[in-house]
C-alpha cells in the first residue's frame, strides 16, 4: 500500500474514534513507571500504567500481542481484542503502528516466559499518520536519516543511544570541570567582529542598531577578557558557526569546550586533556580502550607527545623561517598531491601539512607540540625559540579533538601578532583587529592556559561514530531540489 493511501485509511481512522467520542489526541497522561523501571521491578499481578509507542503487533483472531516501546525500553502487550472497547467499539481496530498509546493493565509471565501486560485499558495519546519504516530493514538510507532525524530515532534504537550518551559526556564534562573549580560562563554567540580564530563567519544586520553583526567563529577573546576581569578557571560548552565546508569531520555549525586557567600554561592544559578525555572513555564505555571503526584506542595515561617541527622537519625538510614559496616547493619536490594553487601564504602550505598529519595519526591518542608561530597568533612564543610556539593540538584516531596555547598575555606583542595574522590571512576575508580585546589586555591580562576540544569529534569517537552528522541531532543539509 503506497505511503497515501496509509495516510487516508488512517485518517478515516481517526474519524471514526471521533464518532464515538474517543479522542486520537489525548491530554496528560500519568505513569506508574517507565518501562524499564516495569521490567526491573518485575511483580507478576502488579497493576502498572504506562505509555509509549506501538512500534509491532501480532494478531491471533480474538488476541492481538504487540510491542509497546518508550525511551527506556521495550515491553510485550497482551491485548484481548473484545474486553478493550470504549462505547462498544473496540480500540484495537483503530490502532496502527507508530500510534503513542497509554496503558492501564496487570503483569504477567506468558507460557514462554515472555514478560507482559495484560491490557485492561487503551488510552490513545497521539494517532500516527505516516507509517513507520518497514520493520526489518529500518531507515537505512543515510540522507534521509539525517534530515528526518525524528524517524530516524523512532526507528533505529543505536542511533537514539548515541544521542544519549552524548548527553552524558556534556554532563561528566561540567562536573569534571565544576569539581576542579572552574566556573560555566556564556559569552555571545552574536558578534560585531568575528574574532578568536581563522574561519569565514556568517554574516547577518541587526535592524535597531543598524549594524553587521556575525555568528561567532570561536569564543575565546570574550572569555579572556573573563580572565582579564578576574575570573581565574572558566569554561564555556559554546556552539560555533564556520561558512565553510561539509565533510564527514565537519559541519557549519559545531559544538567545542573551552577552558581557561589564569596563572597556568599549555602544560596544565595537557594534564587537563589527558585527565579529562581518559575519564570520559572510562565512565561511558568502562574502558580506558575503546573500538573506534575496527579499531582499539587506547586512552590510558600517559598520551604519546610528538614535536610538528620536527615531524615537518624530516618529512619535508621544511623550517619556521621559510617563506611560503620555499614551502611550497618543498611540498612539491616530495610529490605532495593535494596543492591546488601555485602561490599560497604560509599558513594555507601549512594547513596541507597539519591535513597530511591528521590522516596518517589513525592510533592512540597523541599530543602535537612545537607549533610554527606564525600560526598561533594568540600564543606565547618558546623561551628557547621565538620561530616557536607554546601550543599543542591532541589527534585522536585521525581526527583533531583539541588545541591548546599559552595564552599570549603581552598586549603589545598581540597587537603586532594579529596584524600580522591578518596581512597572511588571505582565505577567510576577515579583515579585522579586536581594538576592544586588546584595550582590554591594556589592563593587564594574568599568565594562563587555554584549551579548546571538539565535542562532535570527541563524541564521535566515543560512541563508535563515523560520521560528524551521526552525532549531530539536526545537521545542516542541502536543499533538496
């Protein structure tokens, strides 16, 4: 039967209910428990209401058996088809599967020791319309499943699991993060400037001011002025938006940590990495090691670390103090594939090279330090090599997850340091120096670490995904034509 039809016999449905006065979409409905709550706590005899969706039914002439599913889980119906009517009309010709349904009923054991409901009472809470997809095979094909992410949880329990247990990280993350003092704090997500890292923002006006204002890229400036205000250990779970490509490692618009501790360094941030990432893989999988894609990360402490200068070094003999020609032809004459322009600034060579690196660390948890300083603007440069920056970025199983500074607190040197970014900067068109940030660094800004660590990609890890949209409820899709 094709998808209209469905539709018409089941609104003729609920025409019917209305002729005898039951209502398709009912009001509150109070449970007893949840249906996991019923199986744990297992009486047989017990009455029990509960609700939830009518997701199969198996009909046996007078009998009908069916599947009653919540978030929690999933319990056998026994329904005697005659004994459940309202104005003598019986309820069951009226359900289909999809229907959210209440029950009033008693527990009981079948022959085959299958736990159930013997169903005294049928509430109907909301008639479904639409059929579910076909029973065995689920909603498979991967576009529609991310733009009817409804369905998609409806049909796929796994999927509904990985969204949970992203719940979960978000809540173990504040609570590590509370326990060692450090405060949540929200900075704008609307900006005058885009500002804190490189990307193309989205721009938009604001009609009372009559101003541009942006979709923030990254929150860091606002929470260093947190750091300024005297605000020593913060942090902010913060959405940001990128006007850049869709891959399977990125979407427009992404979730990240944050965190900030005055009178500390990329060091402690390293520890804070470590502890924190360790910790997350131990409560949500019981295990420091954990499959990713086929294949085991190990998250015990402590994680490999490795100098980029010194793996760019002996992979293409490339040095902080060449000038972005020098790189390029260095790329060149190791046959690198993926140069697309014959003239490029140093930080576009660079981005190659960091994309290289990020394929080939498909492993273990590993801590890339020794970063170029032309690259981390907002970084502290090594005391033993200024061409250095105090900065790591951590590559869990091929993917970037974090990045780390010590936070550059010269308000003199920023200014030079961001000018300079922005003469390099010819990707992204943002044009702009934060004359406000750097008032505020006039004040005196205290030595600190910084630290920003990708949820999505963390989560992903986590819980086995191999898509960025598998872990995003609602990802941007295309426009279908």
């Amino acid at each position: 039967m094709e998808v209209d039809e469905i539709r018409r016999v089941r609104v003729d449905k609920i025409k019917k209910l209305k002729e005898h006065d039951i209502a398709p979409y009912g009001m509150r409905f109070d449970r007893t428990s949840s249906i996991s709550d019923v199986l744990r706590n297992f009486q047989e005899g017990k009455e029990v209401t509960i609700a939830g969706r009518l997701m199969a039914s198996r009909s046996h002439g007078k009998v009908m058996f069916a599947d009653l599913e919540d978030q929690s889980g999933k319990i056998q119906l026994f329904i005697k088809v005659q004994l459940v009517t309202v104005n003598r009309f019986e309820i069951v010709k009226a359900l289909d599967i999809g229907d959210i349904i209440g029950i009033k009923g008693t527990l009981f054991t079948t022959k085959t020791g299958q736990q159930s409901v013997r169903v005294a009472e049928i509430t109907f809470l909301s008639k479904s319309l639409l059929p579910l997809p076909e029973k065995w095979h689920g909603l498979k094909d991967v576009e529609i499943r991310y733009r009817q992410r409804y369905v998609d949880l409806i049909a796929n329990k796994e999927v509904k699991e990985i969204f949970i247990k992203r719940s979960r990280i978000i809540s173990l993350i504040r609570a590590f993060l509370d326990n060692l003092g450090f405060l949540e704090v929200e900075t704008p997500m609307l900006q005058p400037m885009a500002g804190g890292a490189r990307g193309r923002p989205f721009k938009s006006q604001h009609n009372a001011y009559d101003m541009e204002v942006y979709l923030r890229i990254a929150p860091e400036l606002y929470l260093k002025r947190l750091l300024i205000g005297g605000l020593e250990r913060v942090y902010e779970i913060n959405r940001n938006f990128r006007n850049e490509g869709v891959s399977t490692r990125h979407n427009p618009e992404f979730t990240m940590l944050e965190v900030y501790q005055a009178y500390g360094d990329y060091g402690d941030m390293m520890k804070l990495t470590e502890d924190l990432i360790s910790h997350l893989a131990k409560e949500i999988t019981g295990s420091y090691k954990v499959t990713y894609q086929g294949k085991e990360i190990d998250f015990t402490p402590p994680w490999e670390r490795r100098s980029f200068a010194q793996v760019v070094k002996k992979k293409f003999g490339i040095d902080p103090s060449d000038d972005a020609k020098m790189m390029l032809d260095k790329l060149k004459a190791h046959k690198v594939q993926k140069i697309k322009m014959d003239k490029l600034t140093r930080s576009a060579v660079m981005k190659i090279v960091e994309d290289m690196l990020e394929e080939e660390e498909a492993g273990n948890p590993v801590f890339f330090t020794d970063y170029f300083t032309f690259l981390c603007p907002l970084a502290k440069t090594s005391p033993d090599n200024a061409a250095i920056s105090q900065r790591f970025e951590v590559f869990i199983a091929g993917l970037e997850v974090g990045n780390a500074y010590s936070e550059l607190n010269d308000a003199l040197e920023q200014r030079e340091r961001l000018q300079e970014d922005l003469n390099d900067d010819m990707e992204t068109g943002n044009r702009c120096v934060d004359e406000d940030f750097l008032n505020a660094m006039e004040y005196g800004m205290p030595p600190a670490g910084g630290l920003g660590i990708g949820i999505d990609r963390l989560v992903m890890i986590l819980t086995d995904a191999p898509s960025i949209r598998d872990v995003i409820l609602f990802p941007l899709m295309k426009p279908v034509q």
